[in-house]
C-alpha cells in the first residue's frame, strides 16, 4: 500500500517562513522513509502549494492513503475548521483514497521537554 | 540568583486555544522547578497577560533573570520583531534584571522525531 504524508503548516508572508516548513519537511521525509512512500508539504494559506493542490499531488502519485500532519501548536480555527473542511472535499473528490488527519503537533506530550531543552 | 521563565505564545480569539497555553504552562512549571523559581505564560495578542505584563510579574515576584521562551514554531515576523521589540521595552525598564530570548519552538532538532511519532 501507497501511503503518503502531508505536513500542513498556516504558511506566512515571510518567505523564509514557509522555507523553513519545507526544510524540515526535507528532514522528515529522510526521518520517514521507511513509513511513507511521499512526504511533502502544503500551506493552509499565503504559501503554495494549498492543501487541496497538496493532497492531489500525492494521489497523483500514487498514494492510496495520505496522512495530513497539521504543523500547528493549537487548536485553533484552522485546525478545527479550515483543515478538516478541506480534507472532506478531497475526500468526496477520490473516495478510493483514506485520507485522515493526524493529531497536531501541539498535543504531543513531549513538548514541555522539548521547551526545556532550548533554555 | 531567581531565574524565571516565561513561555511566550501568539494568543487567540479562540479561549480554548489560549487555556492549552496555561496548560501547557503547568506542566512546564513541574518539569522546570528545579530550574526556575517560578513558570508564567504571557500572549503577544488576543490573551492576557500581555508579554510585558507578564515579565512584569515575573520581576515583582523576584526574579533577577527572566527567559523568555517562544512557543511559536516559524520565525516570522512576531519571532523576529515583535517579540524583541517588547523586550528590549523591558529590558531599558528594568536594566538590573538579566532578561533573555531562548530559541523557538521550531528550532528543536526533535520536531521531525515527534511529528512522526503523532503518525
């Protein structure tokens, strides 16, 4: 089975914003090579590619699942709103496809380590 | 010497979004005590308290040093400008308490190792 990822950040005006979103996903994609066919990115806005343009490239390369990995600290309106309203389209476009979202990255339980170790 | 530290987030409209903050904050507090005095949260925008307010407490609490930690995950302009500007503010207030940016969220080596582990 053709399994993808699709790590989804808000995208910024900031250019070198988005390329930081694209490097890691870079790193990622090495991480991941065992579990994932693809990793690639998508912006939510202000960036390309969308997360519908995001999601369609995978298919169009094979994908028979995608999972779409929100690189967001909160549950705001873009995670609980914008993102799972795109993805439903996508889902009614290629019901041959399981695409589910993941938990964002600001419900893993290692973040109050990961914080310490900055400072 | 008190050392406190103050985890730094956007803030939302959204109040749920802004209580995973003060959540998070608590389980900072206890992984950090032996580290800090003592652990607050402040929100550039939207939330309370604002950033300056709460280095402001973090003073009338004691502290001689203050770390300010970004919980943001790209280095737009709020990382960049905004968040410095506030400081540098505080910093000519209160030039006898040692008040410091750590890195952000996003620059942890471990974010491709937890994003994979949400997976």
């Amino acid at each position: 089975m053709n399994e993808s990822l699709l790590l989804i950040a808000h995208g910024s005006r900031r250019e070198a914003s988005n390329d930081e979103v694209r490097e890691l996903t870079v790193r990622l994609r090495s991480a991941a090579a065992d579990r994932f066919h693809e990793v690639d990115c998508a912006f939510l806005e202000l960036a390309e590619p969308s997360i519908p343009d995001g999601i369609q490239r995978l298919i169009d390369g094979g994908a028979q699942a995608v999972t779409v990995l929100p690189y967001f600290l909160a549950a705001g309106r873009h995670v609980i709103q914008d993102v799972p309203a795109l993805v439903a389209e996508k889902r009614a476009d290629h019901p041959e496809v399981d695409i589910r979202i993941a938990p964002y990255l600001g419900t893993s339980d290692e973040i109050p380590r990961l914080l310490l170790s900055l400072v």
